[in-house]
C-alpha cells in the first residue's frame, strides 16, 4: 500500500516513521521517499485507515487530508517526530 503525506522532511522523519510502522504491524517492509512524501508498507489495504491514524499521530497526515489548526498541529508534531529520529540514528 502507498500512502502520500505532508510534512516528510528528512531522514529522521523517514526513521521515525519506518520504526513505527514496522513495529505496529510486526513487518520490516516499511519504505518512506522523503522527495515525494510516500510511505510504502506491504500491509493490507483494509488497514489504510490504520496506518493513516498512526501517520497523523506522528504529524505526517495524509495530503489534503487536514486544514487550519490540524495542519499547524500536524506540523509541530512532525518536528518532534523528526527529532527522535535524528537522535536514534
């Protein structure tokens, strides 16, 4: 499944993502392109809403999917994300 987000912008998001969604549903497939903003995980699509929530959580919601005040919270979450996953590199 692909999933395009917002807010992806380097390597610590794409870590801090991958470990998140590897270890909800127990798989190493997780794959994040930081350029385009997709996330690619060998799941199945009856879980997009799943991995969609988690996304949002971490402050990488899904394109057009968040507006306003969402997407400002969305975005102050996403540098925190993309702080832990500089320091656990």
């Amino acid at each position: 499944m692909e999933i395009t987000v917002e807010n992806i912008k380097c390597g610590g998001c794409a870590g801090t993502i991958t470990k998140k969604l590897n270890t909800k549903f127990n798989t190493d497939s997780t794959e994040v392109n930081v350029e385009q903003g997709t996330i690619n995980i060998d799941v199945e699509d009856t879980k997009r809403d799943e991995v969609a929530k988690i996304l949002l959580n971490l402050g990488y919601p899904e394109t057009d999917s968040v507006h306003g005040f969402g997407s400002a919270k969305a975005k102050a979450k996403s540098f925190v994300s993309c702080a832990i996953g500089k320091m656990d590199k």
